[in-house]
C-alpha cells in the first residue's frame, strides 16, 4: 500500500512540474536564437522546445533583419507542438502583444508614438507602430494634401493616435496633428517676435488672384492684391514670383487667429502726397486705361494715381453706350481733371471735356437762319432727327415739315437715309437741343406777308370749315381762324355761315415769322371798325345809339 502511495505522490508531482514550467499557448515567452538556417531563426524557449520564426518579422519596415545566434528575444506561443513536432512561435504576434500594451498607456496619456508608414490602402495607408499595424486616413498625412506620399514611406516619425479598438484590433493615427502641432508652436515663437510696422524678408509661397501667401520664416503671412503697389495690380503675377524673396512690411497681427496681414506699398513713397499740386482742377493730362466698368472707366495718371471718368464725362454725344464701346483697356487717353477728394483718395476726369462742345461749336458755325443739309437718322412720332456735324443731331418737328395739310401725314414722304435740306431755327446748348424746320426753306410766306403788319386789314380766301374755325389763304399762305373770332356777336361764331370760295375782310392780331404764320380775326375787325366809329362820329355818352353812329358813317361814306 506504501508503494502505490508513494508511486501516486510521484506522478502527481510530476505533474504539477510540467504543470508548473510549461508555459501557456497564447502568451509571451523568452528564448534564445540557437540558429539561422533558410531564412527562419531556430529558437530554444526552453522547456525542452524550440521553434522557427521566418527573419522578416526580426525587421522593421523597409530594413534588415536584426537577429544572431545567440540573442534573447520574446516571442508568442501558439501552440506547444506543431505537426513537425515542434513549438508554434511568432515574433510579430509578440511585438503586437507588446506594443498594444505600450501604445494603449500612450493612447491614454495622449503621448505621441513612433511608427513607419509601410502600405497604401483604401483611403490611406498602413503604419508600423512597433508591432501594432495602424491606419492612417489620407486626410491625416499632412496639412495640405499630399501627391505623392513615397518619400514618407519606411521613414520613422512621430504619430498621434486619434482612436484604437483593442478587441477589434483598430488603430488609426494622424502624422497632421502632429505637423499642425509643430506648426502652431513655430507661429506662436515667430509671431511673438514679429511686430506691426516691421519690415522683414519673406519668400512668396504661393500665389492667387487676390494675393500671395509670403513665409517669414515658419509662419505665412497674405500680401493681398491692394497692397502690393500704390497702382492698380490686376494679376499679382505680374509683379511676383514663386520662390522669390521679397521685402514686406507687417501691417497687422491677429493675436487671436495668427493671421498677419502684409504690405509691400508701405515701403515706398505714397504718390499721394504730391497729387493736389501736380493736378491742378481743369489741366489736362495723358493717362492709361487700367479698368472697365459699367459706370465708367479708371484711367492711370501716374503708378498709383488712377482716376474715375464717369460714364456721363466720357462722350458729348454716345450717351446710352457702354463705356468699352468708347475707350479700351491700355489705350491712351487725354483727360481733364474735374475734381479731387485727397481724403479719399479719388480724382474724377473728364474725357469729353478735352474735346469743345459740339452744339457750342454748331451754334458759332450754323446761325439761326442757316440753311443746312443732312441725313434723316430717325423718325418718330413726333418729328425727324437728322444728323448734323461731330455726331449730334437736329430735330424737325411735326409742325416744321411742311405748310401744307397735316404734318403726320407729311411723315411718310421720308425714310430713313434720306437726305434732306432744312433751315436752322433755334439752337440750346444748355439742352443740347437744335431745332430745324424744313418748310422754313419755303420762302413764299416771307413774299406773302411784305409790307403786312399787326393791325393790318386785308382780305382772305376761305378755303376749309372745321369745326374749331375756319381755314383761310393770303396769297398762298394760309391761316386759321378759330370759332371764337368768327364774330364780334357770339350767336355769329358759327364755322358753318362761311362757305369755301368766301372773301372775307380779316384784321391781322399777330404776324409770327417764327411759325411764318398769321393771326387773323374777324371780331377783332369789327371792334376795331366800331372804336373808330366812335371816335370819329360819337362818344359813349353822347345818348346816340352804334346803329345811328354806323348809319352816319356809311351816309358820309355815300357822299
């Protein structure tokens, strides 16, 4: 009985021997290379077991293998025996052991890590962290987006690990929090020793339409458009180039946001300060057109001097046209100073006014009076416009056509192109106006009414009853008179007691060369006649009536 006892005490504790020193599959264990033979390190991790690990996973990405005979390293037990009969070990699934431990405490503490990017993947890349395989999203490889991420590739740097899944064995890393980092704490040192009103060198780093980005050395600094040159830039390139080395002054540092606002213009003489004497009001000046608008044009006079002609300064006569249809950009203009504001900074110049006013130079050469010959340019309602010298026009009303019948009707005698002849009556420069009458070339009424003046008796010609009066002719020149001087007695201003053919004795009221019309009136005749009946026969308190006053008359007229 003693035996077994003893025999069962043995096993047992050989047992809790192999118990005690075999390790577990699953876990780390230390072992020692014993060889290197067809590119796999033989390792005893004791135990009476060895087992074979391929050199790759001794090196670091893009390296050589680091392993001899005779080094201790750690690797991971899968199983205790294989189907060759040995121990199934892995270096790197030590390493990701290892470095998961490490880089969770990391990942805690908000350290950075160190790792290598290795691969490309969708969206990214892979990245080596000493054993744990991250993922780095494209987005996170710099601050600006990168073309080309080969010189990254196999380099050691430093990562910030943004998330990580033990369980689901997920990392993901940013290199740009790390740049952005790096980037933020050489601002803040450059900025500190920068001031407003410095001048500083700077490289141009990148140029757009509104400016270019300057490196003062670690920090960026916008050279906007505008302050680039006292004169107009349309194209910061034409001033600056990539890679060029320029000098600035610091116009304004935002403290809050890092952003520093530079200058170029501050560094030289502003021509502004000479502008009031140099450019008197009314001389005038050669200048350049530098831009275009729909309200004018912005000619150069100097580099940075520009002034604005408005679109009302830039013709006497295009006054609906868009300013690019009189002047170009680059064209050189003669101009007149209108108006300077040095407050603002604004000169205002006329384009026209160096040229004289065409109806001032109409009205010296074309008389009221004149005859003039000319295109018909247009017909409208109420007249021809017809063109004259330096692109103005003159203006026929409706009434000036003709002496004869409706001026509406005259109207369709003409068509545009036509040349016609015409007498200038009235010139207004002020409004810009002429006036020109085509029947004024008829000089029949000036034949008509010789030797007739205001007052005059004479006799007419009826030659149309309308409803308002009566139409009547003096040796061809006719005349209307309306209803209300048909007749002294109001019962006797009927149009319809005349008839066409009728000689009536009419008193002219007005004689209007202007219009070459007469004012005539039979009631006007009658009063007239009446007062001088008056005058030569009676009196009004006389106690004779008008008929005995008339009847006198015409009795003396019979003797």
């Amino acid at each position: 009985m003693a035996t077994n006892a003893t025999m069962d005490e043995f096993e047992a504790l050989l047992n809790e021997s192999f118990e005690m020193d075999t390790p577990d599959e699953g876990s780390v264990v230390k072992g020692k290379v014993i060889a290197i033979e067809a590119g796999q390190a033989i390792i005893d991790i004791g135990y009476k077991m060895e087992g074979r690990v391929e050199l790759k996973e001794f090196a670091d990405p893009g390296e050589s293998p680091k392993i001899e005979v005779g080094d201790e390293v750690e690797v991971y037990l899968d199983r205790v025996e294989n189907a060759r009969g040995e121990a199934s070990i892995s270096r790197d699934k030590a390493r990701r052991e290892e470095a998961w431990d490490r880089l969770e405490k990391a990942y805690a503490d908000e350290e950075r890590v160190e790792g290598a990017i290795f691969g490309r993947v969708k969206g990214g890349f892979t990245v080596d962290l000493g054993g744990a395989v991250a993922f780095l999203p494209g987005s996170q490889v710099d601050v600006r987006p990168v073309r080309d991420a080969g010189p990254l590739m196999g380099m050691k740097q430093p990562f910030q690990i943004l998330k990580m899944d033990r369980r689901r064995g997920n990392i993901v890393v940013s290199r740009r929090a790390i740049l952005e980092e790096s980037r933020a704490e050489q601002r803040a040192e450059v900025i500190g020793n920068l001031t407003e009103g410095q001048a500083v060198d700077g490289v141009v780093k990148n140029i757009t339409e509104y400016g270019a980005f300057v490196d003062l050395g670690g920090v960026d600094g916008l050279l906007h458009v505008t302050d680039m040159a006292w004169r107009r830039v349309n194209d910061p390139r034409e001033i600056l180039t990539i890679g060029e080395t320029v000098k600035v002054q610091v116009i304004k540092i935002n403290k809050e946001t890092h952003r520093i606002s530079l200058g170029m213009k501050q560094l030289q003489d502003d021509p502004w300060g000479e502008v009031a004497a140099k450019y008197a009001l009314d001389s005038t000046h050669q200048g350049r057109v530098t831009n275009i608008t729909d309200y004018g044009a912005f000619v150069e006079l100097e580099p940075g001097v520009e002034g604005l002609v408005h679109v009302s300064e830039m013709s006497w006569t295009k006054k609906n046209v868009h300013p690019g249809k009189i002047v170009s950009t680059s064209q050189e203009v003669e101009v007149m100073v209108l108006e300077i504001d040095s407050s603002k900074r604004r000169v205002s110049l006329g384009l026209k006014q160096t040229q004289r006013n065409p109806w001032e130079v109409f009205a010296e050469n074309n008389p009221v009076g004149k005859e003039i010959e000319g295109e018909v340019k247009n017909i409208t309602e109420f007249g021809l416009f017809v063109g004259l010298d330096n692109d103005i026009d003159g203006m026929v009303h409706l009434s000036d056509i003709t002496w004869e019948g409706r001026g509406e009707d005259a109207l369709g005698d003409f068509r545009k192109g036509d040349m016609v002849k015409a007498v200038v009556t009235e010139v207004d420069v002020e409004k810009e106006r002429i006036s020109l009458s085509i029947k004024a070339l008829d000089g029949s009424f000036d034949t008509a009414v010789d030797g007739v003046k205001r007052g005059s008796i004479i006799t007419v010609e009826v030659t149309s009853i309308e409803d308002g009066g009566i139409e009547v002719e003096y040796e061809g020149a006719k005349s209307f008179i309306r209803r209300s001087d048909l007749s002294r007695d109001r019962a006797e201003q009927r149009p319809e007691r005349f008839g066409v053919g009728d000689k009536l004795d009419v008193r002219v009221t007005n004689v209007d060369a202007k219009t070459r019309r007469l004012g005539l009136s039979i009631k006007a005749r009658e009063i007239a006649e009446e007062k001088e009946a008056v005058e030569q026969y009676g009196s009004s308190d006389s106690g004779a009536s008008l008929g005995d006053i008339l009847g006198a008359a015409l009795k003396s007229d019979d003797e």
